[in-house]
C-alpha cells in the first residue's frame, strides 16, 4: 500500500523483510542522485532496528553499485558511553553496516566518547560547523541550520525520535544543533541528540517503523484525529520530503 499524505509518503509492507529491501533501493537511489548532484552524501544514522533493515544494502547489487567513498555518516543520536559498549549506536552501526562497506574512516563521524555528555554535545556541534566552513555539508538556506541529504530515522512506541522525548524540554531546543540529555526515559541515561530545527531542515527523511507496539503512536501521528499536545514524531516536518517504511502491524490502526 502507498498513499500521499500531507504526512510524506506513506508506504506499508508485508513484512519487515520488504521494508529492508525497499529502503535499500530508496537510500541507493538517494545516494546515486546526491553524488551526481554534489558529489556526496550526508547520511544520518540511528539507533534501534533500522541498522538490521539496512542489511539489503550491503548486498548485492548495491554494496557493489552504491560510491560509498562519498558517503559521509553521522548519528541523529547516541548514547553516552564507550564506542565499544553494548549500548553504543556506533558499535550498532559499525557491526551491522559500517564494517561491511568501503567508506573511508575519515567520513565516520562518531561522537569524542572520552567527553561527558555536555562535552560531547559541543564537540559534534563543532564538528559540524568545520564539515560546513569546508563545503562538505551546507546550511539550509531557510532555516541556517546543516542540512543533511537523508535522515533515516526510527520511532519509539511512546512517539519519540533522536533522543527527543515526550513532554521534555529539549523538545522545544531551537538554538543548539546538537543538544545533551541526562535523564533519558529510556535507557542509557546520557546521550547527544541533534535537535529539531536539524532534524527539520533535512533534504529527506526515511522514517521506518516495524511492530504493534507502534500502532498507538503512529495512529496519533498519522491518523486524522486533532490533538494540542503532540508527539515527538508529529513534530518531524522536514523542508524536503518525508517517506514512511511501515509494516502491516505497525500500520494497523491507520
Ligand atoms: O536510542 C534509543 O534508545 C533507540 O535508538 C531508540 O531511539 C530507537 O531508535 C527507537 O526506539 C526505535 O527502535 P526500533 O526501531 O528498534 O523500534
């Protein structure tokens, strides 16, 4: 099923394996045309499922077709802990995606793990604003914010994204482009997210959601009903285009 909301394009799967096959097709695609149009590709990761629905993508064809060398990666989010950690979205992302691509090490941008979260807030933040000064990425030209070329973003069941939780404050950061948390409803406490306007001012969003447990969440951010308090998810609302990957469970109150 594919429909066109004023939400982006919605598209629902059969099954979790026909959304990684679809993603892997939509990021290829993406890739080729940021290549050929700017001869690269800013790539923003999360945590969660999405690095195992990636997994079609480091297969042929495109683990062969796909100008990884161009690829510049960065996390929308991470926790605060060592990058060799069990809770670590590097770790996550190296294990099931980076380690099987060519991408040149200097174009993985992981967070300083030596720093406290504060510290490493500010460190990203300043490694974004070099990679802009350098033309690797630009500034949106309506909201001065970087503009990453694609967003490849999860959804908690409570509506979070990034580590931008329900009913927190950071919600409403619209200064900082990467931000800190040190009370984390979900665990690990610590962690550096980027912050809306960022999240907003992206060329593309892939949000990618699998599992009853989301029905609730994706009712309220999709559905017609009316509410003032929104979610995390509701306030995804990018410059350029947003695509939904659903499974069938996921998409079962829409
Ligand atoms: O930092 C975290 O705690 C997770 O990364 C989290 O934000 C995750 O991305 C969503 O909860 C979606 O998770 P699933 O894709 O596994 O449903």
């Amino acid at each position: 099923m594919e429909t066109e909301k004023g939400k982006g394009k919605l598209q629902v799967f059969e099954s979790e394996e026909e959304i990684s096959v679809s993603l892997a097709k939509y990021t290829a695609d993406l890739s080729e045309k940021f290549v050929r149009e700017s001869g690269a590709f800013t790539v923003v990761l999360s945590g969660g499922s999405l690095i195992d629905w990636l997994r079609k993508l480091v297969e042929p064809p495109y683990i062969d077709s796909v100008d990884w060398a161009k690829w510049h990666v960065f996390w929308v989010d991470e926790r605060v802990v060592p990058k060799d950690h069990p809770d670590s979205n590097y770790k996550l992302a190296y294990d099931g995606f980076l380690s099987k691509i060519p991408i040149p090490p200097d174009h993985v941008y992981a967070i300083n793990d030596a720093l406290s979260a504060e510290g490493a807030a500010d460190d990203y933040e300043t490694c974004l604003k070099h990679l802009v000064k350098n033309n690797v990425m630009n500034l949106s030209v309506a909201s001065g914010f970087p503009k990453f070329d694609l967003m490849l973003l999860g959804m908690g069941p409570d509506g979070h994204v990034a580590s931008l939780f329900p009913g927190h404050p950071l919600v409403k950061e619209n200064q900082r482009w990467v931000t800190f948390i040190k009370d984390s409803p979900k665990p690990p406490p610590e962690r550096i997210t980027f912050t809306f306007p960022v999240i907003n001012s992206s060329a593309n969003i892939a949000l990618v959601v699998a599992g009853a447990s989301n029905a609730g969440a994706l009712h309220k951010a999709l559905g017609n009903g009316q509410s003032s308090d929104l979610l995390p998810v509701q306030l995804v609302s990018p410059e350029g285009e947003t695509t939904w990957f659903l499974d069938k469970e996921a998409a079962s109150k829409l």
